[in-house]
C-alpha cells in the first residue's frame, strides 16, 4: 500500500457570519458564526445540547441551507454548489454511521467512488487500499454491516467517508455510539490516520474531553448558536473567555492541561548523573550546575540506580550508598498527568526521567509541573501531535 | 362463451356406466381419464393472477413514489384504494360489465383494483421503515433524492414489498375463480360447469389451491434470490 498522503488532499474552511434562523423560531439555531479552520486541521465543535454545533456542521454540506452569511471551501461559497455534488467532495461521519444494510461492505465503501464514475479497477484498489488502512480483514469487503460489530462497522463508516479522499471531512459524534473503552481506541485510531491524512476536519461532539483529545481547534457554541470561544485545546483551558467556558470546560481544567502535554514538552529540571568512583571534587562541582540537590546514582549507561546520600561523597570517590531508589521513574513519552500521578503516589517530590534507551534524561518535580501550569501555553501540541510518533 | 348459465351444464361423461361418476362422487379413475381437460383453465388461471398482480404491482409503485414524494397523498391513496378492496368482488364483475362487457377485461379491472390497497400499503411501509440515518447517510455522501429512493430505499424495502406481493397474489387466486362471473376463464368456470361432480369440484378446487401455495413458494424464493444480505449470518 502507498502512503495515502502522497496525493492526499486538504482544503482550508471559513464561516463567516454563517447563520441558520428557523421560520418561526425568534431565535436563530446558529448565530454569525465565524470562523477559520486551516487545511488539515481538526476544528471541533462542542456545547451543550441546543448549542446548534450540528446545525453549523450540516451547514457546510449544505445538509441544511444558510440562512445568512456564507461558508467558503478552499475559498468557494458552498452556496455556489450543487448540494449532490458538494456533498461527493465531503466525507461524511454520523453517530449512527448509516451504511446501507443491502450492500456489501465493498460497495459501501464504493459508494461516492460510483457517483463519481470510478472505473472499476480504481475503485477495487481504493476499496482494498482503505480497508487496510482502517485495519479490518480483506474478506471484510464482501460481508454485510449486519455481520461487523460496531466498532468495526465505526471503521467503514471512516473508511467510506474517505474514499474519495475528500478535502474535508464532517464527523458528527461519530464515536458517540460505541462503549467507552472502544472510543478511546477508535479515537486514537483516528488521530494516528489524521496525523498521516492531515484532512480537514469538522468533528462535532458534546463531550468536552473528547475535544479536547480530537481538537486541534475547539469552537464551543452556547445555546442560541454563539461562538463562545474559539481556540486550541491548552488555551482555552488556561484562559476561558466566559464563565460559561469556563463552567464547560469543568474544574479540573488543569489536570486535563496536563493529559495534553508529554513529559519530553516541558522544561525538565537537570539532575547531577554520577557514576561509582567519580572524584568526589567533580560530583560536588555537577551538583552545584544541577537544579536538584541531590546526586543520583547512575550506571555505565546512564540508567538511573537511585538518590546518592550525603555520606557517599564523603570519601575521596563515590561510593554507592544510597538515600533512596530512583522511584518513580518515568519515561520521555509519558503524558504528564500519568507522570504527575506516579510523582503523587511514590510519595516523592522528584522523579527521574528516561528516554527511549533508559538513560538518566531530567528530573521532573512538582514544582516544574507547577510551573508548566501557571506558563502561557506557548505552542502546545495537540491530540494529534501526541499521537503522531 | 358468454352468458353463461350457472349450473345448468353437465361434463360429459364417457364412460357414464361407472356407478361413481352416475353419482357424482369422488373418482380417481375419472380424474386421471380427464385430467386433461383442465390444463387450459389452469393456464387461464395462471394468466387471471400474474396479469393483476403485475399491473397492480405497477400501479401501487407509482402511486406509492407520489406519495413519498408528497405525503398528504397517502390518505387519499388509501382511502380510495381501501372502497375499491371493500367492494365484494362479484358485485364488482357484475357492476363493471355495463362499462368493460364481459370477458377478461372486466375480470381484470377488477381484480387489479383488489391488488392496489395491499400492494401499496407494503411498499410505503418499506420505505417508511428505512431508518433515518440511513438516508441521511446516503443523502450527505451526495446521492440524489432519486439516488436514494432507487438505491438505497427501494432495495430495503424489498422484504415488505414481497411480503405485500405475496398477500396479493394468494388473494388473487382466489378471487379469480370468481372471474366466470366477469365472463372470464379459469378454474372457477370449470368449477360452475358441473359444481355438482365432486370428482370435478376437487380437482378444480385443488389446482387453485395448489397454485396459490406455488406461487407463494416462487415469490419467497425470489425474495432470498435478491435479498442475500437477510441471509448472511454473523
């Protein structure tokens, strides 16, 4: 299989002042919404029920006309756009995924292909292509929905969405059905096969983690189809614009900061890395450079082996008597909340960091951890950006 | 054969010696001597089902897409098609020959008109029964409202379609033996010809019987035929 990025495509999207009012409705269900999401980039709409989040997504689609306003795709009105025809260069994710129970799994995933008038060996190297890359059995192409579990049948309602490798995307809840434990892989499934994609994508939830998690930008709508605020994931938790944002967001705003953020983003603290029979002149002069006050004991590869106490350098060499082991330690790759977790539960204010090859990288303490929070959230990565290694 | 005197015929009896068939009775031998004589009302019979159904079938699919396209019809629709399926049928044979004659015509006004109310009732419920998000699907990936209805809703409405169809032709064969009141063939003519031989009555009888259970059998075979996703266990 080629790596569908090669030709994959992406289209920048913008509202302006996009607005969808109801004949007798006082209210509009979506109220000037404007906004920009870059091509490639993973705008989520979330709010409360009511909040017109699947309205303005249907707008773009034009599975609901605009009353005012206008949606430009790479700098086209929709308006301009046969809606049938619009629609083939969108994919299209609902909650309830809605394939057509009378066709094979093959000719669902077919579908926009044939509206398009694919000859039929494309389409055949596409449909094999896209089942691979959503990760079923290629024998899954001649069964029928009514023989797929859910979450496999999630998959192909992803995979035909993207058969014609569309500029954007609309996923509206399209985890919303599947149980817990499911959405989290089929959520991470997702973003691993954005980071590669790099669609743009509209994804419409009412569940402020999985915003967090799936958004490269959050656009939280308030009853009445408001923007609220509209604004990458870190940022709109480190500073809410309203009362309102801030309520959505929850209370544990920080702790969910720090499920965005891997231990390697943040500016660790150095630590002293001594081995045994190291001059006891040259471990005091590493501990005066260092930002913890102890040594740490490390191997001939740079494993951490534990905190030296003050009586190993007390001689002429190190000796290797330990304060304490080096408990936790915790890896590069670790979201900081796990790390901030195991820090918490070892009864510890410091814990020693890893890379990949288990030598000695940092120190992470409470107190970076607390001023990682209190900092601006200066080019925080997203949900995507973690999973992409 | 027009106006024909009910009752008043008598099958020819070669053979007329046989005390079984002087009296009337139940005759095997008879029935293997003559079964010949019954093939071409058989023939009519088979004629007197498909031709309605088929017309009927296409008559309630038009109707049945006008009234998905714009709902208010489907009241009238059925009201109207529900006079015609309440009128007694030989009532109807008799009513219509002023307008049609006798003959086969009117035999096939009226049994069409039978076919409509239960033809079109299945196809609306069939594609009402289509799931929203099902639609909705296949309208957001870009298929016109006529690309909907003829791949997506049509075909999932089949199993209600051929459930209708199926209701429509055992009633049709029924009513075709009373065709003879139209002036039609059939084995409802063959039936009045001597509705006194038993031998006769049976076999008549049966061969309607038997048809009805064939074709029920041959629609629900072309049901799994086209229908293979019903089938495909997990």
């Amino acid at each position: 299989m080629g790596d569908p990025s090669d030709r994959s495509t992406a289209e920048p999207l913008e509202f302006r002042e996009a607005t969808k009012r109801y004949p007798g409705s006082a209210k509009p269900a979506v109220d000037a919404l404007s906004l920009k999401v870059p091509a490639g980039e993973i705008c989520v709409l979330v709010g409360p029920s009511g909040c017109g989040k699947t309205t303005a997504m249907r707008m773009v689609n034009r599975m609901i006309d605009i009353t005012d306003g206008d949606i430009l795709l790479g700098g086209r009105s929709v308006r301009d756009r046969k809606p049938a025809e619009l629609r083939r260069e969108i994919g299209y994710v609902i909650q309830h995924i809605g394939l057509f129970p009378h066709r094979t799994i093959g000719e669902n995933i077919a579908t926009v292909p044939g509206l398009l008038g694919w000859d039929k060996k494309r389409t055949n190297a596409r449909v094999e292509e896209l089942i691979e890359l959503i990760g079923l059995p290629p024998e899954t192409r001649s069964r029928y929905p009514g023989q797929l579990s859910g979450g496999q049948r999630q998959r192909v309602g992803v995979a035909r969405a993207l058969a014609s490798d569309p500029p954007v995307m609309l996923m509206d809840e399209p985890f919303g059905a599947i149980d817990p434990i499911n959405r989290e892989r089929l959520q991470n499934e997702f973003l691993r096969l954005q980071a590669e994609l790099r669609k743009t994508i509209v994804f419409v939830t009412h569940d402020i983690d999985e915003a967090i998690k799936m958004g490269d930008r959050i656009a939280i709508l308030q009853e009445g189809g408001k923007l609220a605020q509209y604004a990458p994931p870190a940022e709109l938790l480190m500073y809410p614009a309203s009362r309102f944002v801030e309520d959505f967001v929850g209370s544990d705003r920080a702790l969910k900061r720090l499920a965005l953020q891997r231990v390697r983003d943040i500016d660790l603290w150095k630590a002293a890395a001594i081995r045994v029979g190291t001059p006891v002149a040259d471990a005091r002069a590493a501990l005066d450079e260092a930002d913890v006050p102890y040594p740490m004991l490390v191997d001939e590869r740079g494993r951490p082996k534990g905190w030296l106490s003050d009586r190993a350098l007390t001689g002429e060499r190190v000796t290797d008597e330990l304060r304490s082991p080096a408990q936790p330690i915790v890896e590069l790759d670790d979201v900081l909340r796990d790390a901030l977790a195991d820090l918490l539960s070892s009864e510890t204010r410091y814990g020693a960091v890893v890379g990949h090859d288990g030598a000695l990288a940092g120190v992470l303490s409470l107190e970076v951890i607390q001023h990682f929070l209190h900092a601006a959230p200066a080019a925080s990565p997203t949900g995507a950006d973690l999973l992409r290694e | 054969m027009i106006g024909l005197p009910i009752g008043q015929l008598q099958i020819e009896k070669p053979g007329g010696s046989d005390q079984c068939v002087a009296s009337n009775g139940f005759c095997p031998e008879w029935i293997v001597d003559n079964i010949d004589r019954y093939w071409t009302p058989l023939l009519e019979h088979v004629y007197l089902t498909i031709a309605p159904v088929v017309i009927g079938f296409a008559i309630s699919m038009v109707l049945a897409i006008l009234a998905h396209r714009r709902r208010w019809l489907t009241g009238p629709i059925i009201a109207t098609t529900g006079i015609f399926f309440a009128i007694p049928s030989v009532a109807a044979f008799f009513l219509l020959q002023p307008i049609t004659g006798l003959g086969y015509t009117t035999a096939m006004v009226a049994l069409v008109s039978y076919t409509l109310l239960i033809i079109f009732r299945n196809i609306t419920t069939g594609l009402r029964n289509v799931p929203a998000e099902t639609r909705d699907a296949a309208l957001g990936q870009g298929l016109t409202e006529r690309q909907v209805l003829f791949r997506v809703e049509l075909p999932m409405a089949i199993p209600e379609i051929m459930a209708g169809l199926r209701i429509a032709t055992s009633t049709t064969v029924g009513l075709a033996a009373l065709a003879v009141f139209a002036g039609a063939g059939g084995l409802g003519r063959e039936i009045l010809i001597d509705e006194r031989f038993k031998s006769n009555v049976v076999v008549a009888g049966g061969l309607a019987v038997l048809l009805a259970a064939a074709f029920d059998l041959l629609i629900l075979a072309a049901q799994r035929a086209i229908t293979p996703w019903q089938r495909a266990g997990r």
